[in-house]
C-alpha cells in the first residue's frame, strides 16, 4: 500500500514553517499531497492562483510534492485521493486541542484516516500565515517568515 | 426552595452532547430550562423557532426540562426565572478558562447564582454545534453528533 | 432517589477553598460525605485523627455533610455509600486536565456516578494544601487560607 | 538611557484591570506610552477620541504616563517613541499564549525591544474589554469593571 | 534508507492505548522499537523482564516490531539503533508541553531525528499507566485498560 | 526609591535561560538579587557553594547583581532585603499556572510585591535545571545548556 499524506491549509501564504514541516516528512511518504482548501465564506488576502503558485514554485523539484485544491471536508478529498494520512504541524497546546478535536471526529467519521502531528522547530514556533497577513498589512518585514518565492511576489 | 437551573446556548443546532448533558443533569434539579440566548448580531444556520422544536421534540415527555429563548445576560435571565444554578458542559481546558471568566463575572454581579460544570463523555468531547455547523456545510454525514429529531429535519 | 455527593480529598488541611465550595453545595444534595482517603504510601503532615476533627469542627452544625475515610478506589467507597455524585472543585486548566481523566476512568468502570465540577472564586483560586503546607513550612502566615478552627489547632 | 514603555491595546474601552496594572508599574519606568492602536478593519465601540479622554481623565496627574495611538506594527511604533519595552498583562493561560508568539515575533524582529508580562490580581482577572462591551450590550452593569471616570460616559 | 522509529517508555505495564497506538503506526515504519527505558533511581512496580515478556506477548507476530532496553539519553539509543524517527502519542495538553521539550532539545542534540506525535482515540485518553497501577494499588478492575497477555500475569 | 528585585530559584544548575533572563532585565532594576532557596527537604545535585560559585563567576564585573541563598518564603526574603519586585522567567502555558498560583498568594501575603514576569527566546525556552540534571545523568552533552562556566566545573 501507498503512503500518501495529504497536507491542508489555507497557505494564505505559505510560510517557513510550512516549508520546513514538509520537508522533513517527504522521507515519510510516498506522496505528499498540500491540499488547499477552498471556503467561499472566509476571504483570502492572496487569490487561489497565487498561493497554489508559490507552493509549487517553492517546491519544484520534489517529485512527490504536489499541491491540488478542494472544497468539502477533508476526510472526504483524503478518500478521493486515497491517502490514509492527514499531516499537522503543531505549535502550541491551542493548536493541540483544535487538532485533537478534529483528528477525533474525522476518526469517528473514517477510521482508516490517520493523523500525524509534527512540531515545528522551536524558532519557527511564533509563525502562521495569520502572523504574516498582520505583519504585511502593518507594513513590516516578513523576510524571515516566508520563503523568498513568496517574498518576491507580495 | 426549588433548585432551577438554566443551561444556556445557541443551540445551532443541539447536538447529541448537549443531549447527553442535560438527561445526566435531569436527576439533579427540580427544574431545568433550556434557555436559547438571541444575538441580534451573530447570524445563526437555523432560525430560532426551528432550534426551539428541536428540542422540545427531544426532550418531549421530560416533565422538568423547559425551553424558553432570551435576551440580554444570562444572570438577568436566571433572576427572572428564580433560577440559582447555570449548567455548562466542558470538553476542554480551552472550554474550562472561558467558562471559568463567565462564572466569576457573574458571581461579581450576582453571588446567589451557583454555576455547576459538568464532563461531556470522552466520545461526546469532540461535538460542539460549530464543528456540526462545518460538517453540514462541508455536505459530510452528521448523524453520529446530532439527535434523530435534528438530523430528520436538516 | 437520594442525592448523595462524595467530597473526596486528603484535606492535609482542609482549607478556605474547600469550606468554601462545600458550602455553596450543600443546597444541591441530601447529603454530602467529606471523604479523605488514605493512601499508605504518601505521607501527611497531619495524622487522620487531626484532619477528620478539624473538618468536623468546621462543619458542626450542617447535618447533611458527614466526615468519613476511605481506602481504595473512590468509585468503590461512593458504591458502599450509594453515591451518585462525586463533588470536585477546579481552579485552573491544569486541575481540569486531571479532574477529566479521573471522571473519564470513573465514569468507564461505573456509568452510574456523576462527577460534578464546580469552581472556587478568583479570590480563593490560588489557594490548595500544598501551599498551605509550604507556607507552614516557610513560617508564613496562613491565616487567611484555612478556617480558624484549624488556625487553633496548627 | 530612560526607560520608556509602551502599553498597546485597543481599550474600547479602558478597564479596571488595565487601570490597576498601569498604576502598578508606573514605578519602573521613566514614561509609559498608553498606545491606542488604530486597525481600520476593526469596528469598535466607541471612537478613537472618546477612548482617548477617557484614558486622560483616569490618568490626570500622572505625568509620566502619556496617551498616543498608531497604526501599523507596535515594535515600529516603539522604535519611533524610543520605548524598550512593551508592557503587557497577563490574565489566563490563553492569553500567555497569545502574548508569547507575539513576543517572539517582535523579538526576531527587533532584539532590543523587551516584554515585561505582569499579572492581574485575581479579583480583577476575568475582566476584559471584550466582556465589558458584552455586558453594555446586555444591558448590565459594568460599576465593579470600568474606572468613574468611563461609567460617567457610557 | 529504511524508516526504523524508536518508541520510548517505562511501559510499566503496557497499556491498551500504547498497543492501539503502535498498532496504528506499524504501516508507516519499516521497523519500529519498542524500547523500555532504565532508570536506575525510579522503583517501578514490574521488572524488566515482566514488562519486557508482557510487550512481546502482545506483539508476537508482528515482524517488524522489536523490543529492547536501554540506559541514558533516547536520542543516544536512536542513533545506536540507526533509528530516525522517536514516535510518541499524546493525550492531553499537558503531554503536549511535555513532548515539545523533550522533542526540541533531542532536535538541538540531533538535528536528524523527528519526533511522530500520534494521538489517542477519545476513549482511550485517560488511560495512562500511572493510572493503571494506581487501579491496580486500589484493587480496582483493569481489564479494560491492559491487554489480556498483561491481565493474566498481575 | 530603589528598584531592587529577587530573582529566586534553585539554580541546580544555573542554565543559559536563566543568564540571558538575567543579563535583559539588569537595565531595568538597580540591583538583583539571584536568590538561592535552600529547601532542606529537596535533594540537589550540586552543593550550595557549587552552585553560588557558578553564578558569582557568571556575573563577575556585573554591579548590580549579587548572589545570596535564603530559607523559608520568598517575601519574607524580599522584605529583608528592601526588594519590590519578584523576577521570573516564563516558559510554557504551565509554567504561567505556576507563577500565577505563588504571584496571587504573594500579592496576598503582601500587596507591595510586585511579580514581574519575562518570556524566554524560543531558542532558550525548552532548557531547565531538571532537564539539564537529566542530561547530564544520562551522560549527554549540555554545552548548548549552560553557561561556560558551569561546563568547567561539572
């Protein structure tokens, strides 16, 4: 059997710490796939295009990388793809329960999924997209936050 | 004198949590009113006359349970209603710090009103109407998180 | 039905913070046992004469709350009781965490018992018999952190 | 060098806690900043000048303490005011959280910028702004979490 | 290269949630160790050879699970045993701080192993087995949290 | 007035957390006092001269900081030695109960104590003396842990 791990977020944008998370889990899997989800309520600062864009361009080169979109839960896309992984990076004991709470119900609602939590590195720890859009909209600098493919197209 | 308690929520819809909760509660009091608070100003997925059936239909011959909607505080509720006890459910230390504000706020305000807390079961603990509010967006299969009652009627 | 609530603890000594939360209690059950349970293991800094007097001292007069101890599983002394409740009192996310796993444990080896949470207040919520014992220890004053039954008495 | 802090917030509006905290530390340093930050996509409930009179009228008298807003990053509004310090106070193990990634941001991006973390005293730790609008909007009273000089106004 | 985790602890006794656990990960490693750790300074309640004898029992069959012993440092023994990966559930926040410490001073030891987190299903997060031989000391029933080959040697 | 805080703990053994807590907050007070708690009921693993020499050399040509060791509680510590302020670093959310727990009962004990708590950099926040005793019994390597002058001497 295959080991595909599907990866989601909304990498709006992608970050250092999301780069860093899946570099070190590709020996893990077969296919590693870095699932955009798309949630027509919640705005984005960077447009679908964009931010697929940017993963791919971060990530050329890696041949079991790939980076897809999707709409619905997750567990539901996981089973499209036939992954029996979801893979979380996990920062903080707030993250901790959120992904608690959802690895539990996708449990309850598909056994065969598995979650993996990784942690990020303790000097990456600080940083989320949420942290990002902040800093690029209080006109900071976000050069150590997100990887340079990123950097030259905000 | 009467013990009354109110166990207060949006109920968006009632989940088999909440329902757990209160028939485990039942026992405890003479009288516990399920009390639907209204926020004008956060929308909610189901109107509150459609939340109010479904509870009554689920607690339907449960003599002692009421359910009643309300405005305002949940302190001003409870003296309306001569009630001396708020019910709450935690599932989690993020659910305990946030519980833990409203119970002191309304001990400052009023000292008669006792808030009692109360465990969801560890396979209730990940069920919240949020999560369930999500899994209908996401067209995934709520059956295991809300009654039979809701699940016929969404 | 009678509801009868067990108030288990070491009591090493009973402090503000436990007279305080039995108090407000005792109108919600028909009776309630002060349990101090004796674990052969741990040393105490008073002997379980001292203890159980001082609480007795405390609550003379309130006829519903009795001072017993027990050995074992606590869920095993509330059967020999014929107790339904287990009465605990949480001050912080950290005694959450703990009072969940216990009520969880209880709650898979007897369905029957109830655990039921309530909280001290802010004023009283830094206090424990550990501190108290540290501070007797240090040669601090602990007047305001125990009844002055045991004020007397240390 | 002086020691000058800043202490940013929103207050919308300015509490009993932030009062009690800003007197308490007024002793370490040579000037504090009161610095109202401006986000344009933040709707608040009272304007910017009205929390800034209030702010005023409590601190009249205070001459090293000093009221200003921003926008954008506080660490550049610090590295403008020449402040080394940020001062921030800390209620729950929530908001330690929160206080510690934007620390650490603050830090990567500027190391000469320290936060000092003071705690509420427990009688005052679960009062926010957050709540003090809720309890206005319910219609309560906010006597016991507002200074005289903000309930005069409301 | 071969995917070889190591997965530390005092399993004293193995419990079902460790079995559940490795259970669940043996697809993801090519080998994974389970590898009992010796304290010299901490009395357990069985013996190595007991808790080694029970850990085999249970996992009889599976060709690519081991067990073994070791003294000092985890990542010392990761490295002995060419093992990349320390896999480790998590139950609670708590467990999470604990398992960040440790996690990021063996990656500022050795930048080449990573720490699996897995998580537990909602029914078994209490178990612990702390909690087993403090059932075990109260003559409570087990049964429900050991494997069998572990019942029928206590 | 002069600013003078206590920086207590056992220091058993000084890390590089505690000197880099230590050397930001010198500019903020005008002595600290790294205050050593002798417990006669903790075992240590280094004498108090071994530990009081390491932390005398560490801040040798620093004016403001001095070394002593006390007995019973830290305000009464801080009373005798004309200190206003408590120093402590902070580390994790449990960590935060901690100090939130001691910094009440202290305001308790004495209202002109003020606790004054700062965050260690992401790098350092992992590093404890417990930790690093567990290092150095497991025979590993602490270079990265403490300070040079503690590495010389173990």
């Amino acid at each position: 059997m295959n080991k595909i791990a599907v990866f989601p977020g909304s990498f709006d944008p992608i970050t250092v710490g999301h780069v860093d998370l899946l570099k070190r889990s590709i020996p893990l899997f077969d296919k590693i796939i870095v699932a955009i989800g798309i949630n027509s309520t919640k705005k984005t600062l960077y447009s679908l295009e964009q931010r697929k864009a940017w993963i791919e361009k971060v990530f050329k080169g890696y041949d079991t990388v790939e980076v897809k979109d999707y709409t619905g839960l997750t567990i539901n896309f996981c089973k499209t793809e036939n992954a029996n992984y979801i893979l979380r990076g996990i920062r903080s004991a707030a993250d901790f329960e959120y992904e608690k709470t959802i690895a539990h119900l996708n449990h309850s609602m598909n056994e065969n999924i598995e979650t993996i939590l990784m942690l990020s590195p303790p000097e990456l720890s600080s940083i989320s997209s949420t942290i990002v859009r902040e800093i690029i909209y209080g006109k900071g600098d976000v050069s150590k936050f997100v990887p340079k493919e990123v950097l030259e197209g905000i």
